[in-house]
C-alpha cells in the first residue's frame, strides 16, 4: 500500500480488495484511487474514496459477476456501522467503478463502465463517473494501489473534450437543479446547499481554467468571485470543513439564497452552450 495515503484509506481500501479477492477472485487486477486524494484534500472523517477498478476480461459473461459486485458493495456495511457507532459517520466508503482491463486505454468518453456504487447505491447499467474530469484526476494524481502506477496505464482523459463535458453538466444537471431549488418548498439541509453550491463552482473554475480543484478550493474561490452570495456560500463552506454553521442567513432563507447563486455562477461560466 501507498506509503503517502492516509491511514483510513489505506485500511479501507485493503478491506475492499480484501473482500473483493474472496468474491471475485483474480477478477480485479489493478486498482486506484483519485477523488480528493488525488487533489490532496482528503478530510479523515469526512471524505469518501473515489475508487477505479479494473476488471480481468476472463469475467466477461459470468452469469454471476453482477450478484458478487453487490455483495463486494455490501461488504462494506459492517464496518460502516461500527464506525458510525463510534460517532465517525459513513465516511471512508469506497465509491468504486468497474472498467474492463480491455478498455483502460480507450478514450474516457468511450469506455463502457461494468457497473458503479455510491454510497448506499449500487449501478449494475452504469457509472458516472467515467468521465474527462474524473480520468483527469486519476491522470495529474492518481495513487495506484494495485496494478502498477496509474502514469502506465495509458488513460486517454480526452483532454480536449473536457470543457465541453463541463458545460453539458452544467446545463443538463445544475441549471435544471438550480430551477428546482428556486421553485421548491421544503427548507434545504446544510449538505444540500452544500452540493448545488460547491458542484457548480468547480464546474465554472474548470471552464474559466481547464483546471480540476477541490470542493474546499472552489467554494472559496466562488466567495472571491460572488460576494454578493458570500453568506449562502459561507454556509455551504462551514458543512464542507464540519465547522459550526453561520447563524445567518436564517435557514429558512437559504433555499432562494442557493438558487439564485447557483444561478449566478451557471451564468458566468464560459461556455457557449449553456444558453
């Protein structure tokens, strides 16, 4: 194991192979990590561990491949629990997806993904997250856990597809979310003003830059940028770092408060297709 990963994702991430071993043996035959590891902002106790895996061929049409990777997902709820027992909450989850070892090298945008999990859900169609930004990451800083390091497996993030993936994301999933929040009616939790605030100003970072950063980094890039929004946006901050929240603006403001700055930072970002 990476001597540099944090002690937390070095155990669960021996965990999860630990299991994976035993419910598919020989079937994945590299893996890494990326996410706010990569980006160096991991948070022990808060942060998940985005995973890739790679899937030996020799598993392709194995009537039982989808029935083990659940229970590869499920395996990590025992000591999920113990740890929320312990006041640690669910952090430290490994969020995978599985690719075929044939299609590592394929370009992003046209690998198909064997299945995801997200926290507690399970993707047997799909995985989002096999994409130019996510590839990126893996790319600029990536930590291999099995495999060979991840500057040989010859990842094909498709540079040159990258703002115009961005901008399809803002338009086709935080524009339609920022309406959402605008027209709801039920007062929105920290963690949700956290994730339409902090989702979208990576997004714009990303246009304005080509550059990926972490949560932490955007939201208070977004504060530089936005001051009219500081307040909202302070909010969205203090849930991220697990700081006391701001007592204003008052909570029942905060749901127009997040749609109007997401709003405002989904108009500022350069792209033209976003209108």
């Amino acid at each position: 194991m990476d001597p540099t990963l944090p002690k937390d994702v070095a155990y669960a991430v021996g965990a999860y192979l630990r299991s994976a071993d035993q419910l598919l043996p020989g079937a994945v035959t590299a893996c890494a990590v990326g996410g706010s590891i990569a980006l160096d902002a991991y948070r022990p106790g808060r942060s998940d561990i985005d995973v890739i895996a790679v899937l030996s061929d020799e598993w392709k049409g194995h009537r039982s491949l989808m029935a083990r990777l659940r229970l590869l997902h499920l395996s990590q709820v025992p000591r999920l629990t113990a740890r929320a027992a312990r006041g640690m909450g669910f952090s430290a989850c490994c969020n995978t997806v599985f690719i075929w070892e044939s299609e590592v090298a394929h370009p992003v945008t046209q690998i198909r993904p064997v299945a995801s999990h997200v926290g507690e859900v399970f993707d047997s169609h799909g995985a989002f997250d096999v994409n130019p930004v996510i590839w990126k990451e893996l790319v600029d800083g990536g930590i291999s856990i099995r495999g060979g390091p991840v500057s040989d497996w010859g990842l094909d993030p498709e540079p040159g597809e990258l703002r115009s993936w961005v901008a399809r994301n803002l338009r086709e999933y935080w524009a339609p979310l920022a309406d959402s929040a605008h027209s709801g009616r039920r007062r929105l939790s920290a963690g949700t003003v956290e994730w339409c605030l902090v989702g979208p100003a990576r997004m714009h970072h990303t246009l304005l830059t080509g550059e990926i950063i972490s949560k932490e980094a955007a939201g208070r890039r977004a504060l530089e940028a936005f001051p009219d929004h500081s307040a909202i946006l302070e909010v969205a901050l203090a849930r991220l770092r697990g700081a006391p929240l701001p007592a204003n603006p008052p909570r029942d403001q905060w749901r127009g408060l997040t749609a109007s700055a997401m709003r405002s930072i989904i108009a500022d970002s350069p792209a033209d297709d976003l209108t």
